[in-house]
C-alpha cells in the first residue's frame, strides 16, 4: 500500500482526529472542546441561519486555539414542485390525520441552504483554517474564493470516482464516508446506493487511488477503530456519532436517549428527513412508510412537510417523525466530555 500523506502537513494539529460537523446536534461549544483536546472541531453551517453562523464564527475566531473547521452543504437546490409537494403530503396524510393537523396550512420551504457567494461574504474576514464540504465542492469561482482566503478544503467522497473527482477540482484531502456512516451520505456524482461501500472496502481502495490524505469516517467508535483505520491507508479520522452524547453536543434529550438504547441497534438509509439518503434509526415514520418512499421530495424539500408532525409527537415526547441520525456503532456513544473521548480515540494514533 502506498504511505499516505500526513494530515498534519496539511493542518496543524496534535491528533489526525477530526470531530465530524453534525447539523443540528452541536455548534461551536463541542467544536471548541474538540480543538482544545487537540483535534479538529466543526462547524455545521447547513442549518443555521446567517445571524446564527455569524455568531458562531465569531466565537470560534476569538476562542479557537489552533485550526477548526466549518462545514457547508453545496447542493443545487431544486425549484418548487408543487405536484411533487402534494404527493408527498398525501403520503404523509394518516400522520396529519393522528395529529390534528390540516396538511394545507404547512408551509412548504427549503430549511438547508447551500454555500453561496453571499455566505462566502460572511465567511471571508474569518477565514476558518478548514472548510469542509458535503455532496461535492462548490462551482469553481466559489472554490477559488475559499481556497484564496487560505483555507484547507475537504470534502466527502463514498465512491472512488468520487475521491477522484474531489482530487481533480481541488480538494486538498478526501473524506472517504462508509456506508456505516451517520447522518447524509456525502454521494454526489451518483445516486444509486448499491455503489455505496462499507468503510473496510471503501477507505483502502480511495488510499489506493489518490495521492491527496485520506480521512476515514464511518463506524470508527474507539481507539482500535481508530487503529483500524489507520492500518488500511487513512492519513486520519473523523468521528460523528461518538460525540453525539457528549454534554457540548446539542443533541436533543429524545436523540440521546435512543442513542443510548435498544433502538440503535437498527439504523437505515433514509429519505424521509429531507429528501436525500441519511442514516438514523429505525422510527414510526421510517416503520410505516418504508425508509426510501418514492413519494419524497427532492433535497431538501422532504423537512418542512414534516416539521409539525416533529414537533407535535415530541410534546408528547415521542420521536415518530423525529430524524434520530446516527451510524451504525453506537458503542462510543458515552456521556463523556469530548475532551475524554478524544483522548481515548486518540490513543488508536499511539
Ligand atoms: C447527527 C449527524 C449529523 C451530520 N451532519 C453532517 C453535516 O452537517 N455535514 C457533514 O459534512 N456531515 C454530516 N454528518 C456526517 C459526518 O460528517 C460523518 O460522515 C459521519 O458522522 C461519520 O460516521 P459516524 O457517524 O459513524 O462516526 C452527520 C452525521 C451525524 C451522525
């Protein structure tokens, strides 16, 4: 197997370890202790608001010692579709029915934006030492404006077309995303999911194909995963799941306890959520509908359909409608600082 490139010839940091970026379940407080503890912690930005990224980025420049990372969707967002919309909500009818809600008076929208050169205007006077990307990389202009503000540029590949693709437009290491992963599959050049391949058989043949550093995720839960990886030709890893149930997380109190049960032991490649396929364990919804139901619409117009349904089984603190992302190994889900979870990882660099 060829040697594969340092990370930290890239970015600076103690540990090869990245904390991965987990929209909607940490901000800035988990990607400080992560930093501190000597990885890389991340920014979700695909869900937040610009005033709420603007005040995330400001505590993470002021506050951060040594490199973090901010990470931004860059999907094409599709029109609206209203027949597509009606569908949807037809299939969703017999939830809207047990709620009490009118399916007519839910606002359809977007809830996830992509990386747009008006964010990049925010971004700019910050300049993150890392910006990662999820399904592909930016049109070129954009690209050409992070990498000239300094910043290392990463993004996910679940194929090694992908990797390759990545490496040719510029990515300065490729995230090699298993199948076991949590959260959305990175999946950007195709959509069918029998290309996708477990972390085992997907991290060795993108070390093989590339020559930029390769950061395995996907399943990696403790120091001998860690270890694991790094025998298969990883230059490094980033973990998600692992730190879901950290205190500095801001996952739900209904997320964690599934986290931390039975339930976990089934998770499934959904596109109920949003549109996309993500991974996160087997709920109602998921149950009744099926996890791929053709009827949903495309990225990322499936979430606010949704949203009341979300809210009204969790005030009766039930996660029928609840997206419970998470990867297929839950056993690093602990409630320990993420500076403690870090360390332990980190001994699988030893
Ligand atoms: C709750 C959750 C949210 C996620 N959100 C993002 C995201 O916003 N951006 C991104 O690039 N990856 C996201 N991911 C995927 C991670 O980057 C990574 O591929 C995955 O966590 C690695 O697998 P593991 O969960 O088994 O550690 C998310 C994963 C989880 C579990």
């Amino acid at each position: 197997m060829r040697q594969a490139p340092a990370l930290s010839s890239l970015i600076p940091i103690r540990h090869p370890l990245i904390q991965a970026p987990m929209a909607g379940a940490q901000g800035s407080a988990l990607a400080l202790a992560v930093c501190e503890a000597g990885g890389l912690g991340s920014l979700p930005a695909a869900m937040l608001s610009p005033e709420a990224l603007q005040a995330e980025l400001q505590v993470l420049h002021a506050q951060a010692r040594g490199p973090w990372n901010v990470n931004f969707f860059c999907h094409t967002p599709p029109g609206p579709d209203a027949m597509a919309e009606t569908r949807w909500r037809e299939a969703l009818r017999p939830f809207y029915a047990e709620a009490g809600i009118d399916p007519d008076t839910v606002p359809a929208g977007a809830g996830r934006l992509p990386f747009s050169h008006a964010l990049a205007d925010m971004v700019e006077p910050f300049a993150p030492p890392v910006v990662s990307f999820h399904f592909g990389l930016p049109a070129p202009d954009l690209l050409a404006r992070v990498k000239g503000w300094g910043s290392v540029v990463l993004s996910s590949a679940t194929t090694v077309q992908e990797a390759l693709w990545l490496q040719a437009h510029g990515a300065d290491a490729v995230i090699a995303q298993g199948l076991e992963a949590g959260g959305h599959r990175g999946m950007f050049l195709t959509a069918d999911l029998s290309t996708q391949l477990g972390s085992f058989a997907l991290l060795p043949q993108i070390a093989q194909a590339v020559d930029v550093p390769v950061v395995a995720a996907g399943g990696i839960a403790s120091a001998d995963g860690v270890r694991a990886a790094m025998a298969l030709g990883a230059a490094g890893v980033q973990v998600g799941t692992a730190y879901l149930c950290c205190p500095e997380a801001s996952t739900s109190a209904l997320h964690r306890q599934a986290l931390m049960s039975e339930a976990a032991r089934h998770t499934a490649l959904t596109t109920l959520f949003s549109g996309r396929p993500a991974r996160g364990i087997v709920n109602r919804l998921m149950e009744t509908l099926g996890p791929l139901h053709p009827a949903a619409p495309a990225f990322p117009l499936a979430t606010a359909a949704l949203a009341p349904l979300r809210s009204h089984f969790e005030a009766l603190g039930r996660t029928d409608c609840t997206p419970l992302w998470s990867g297929q190994n839950t056993s690093g889900c602990k409630l320990v600082p993420a500076a403690e979870l870090t360390a332990e990882l980190a001994l699988g660099f030893a």
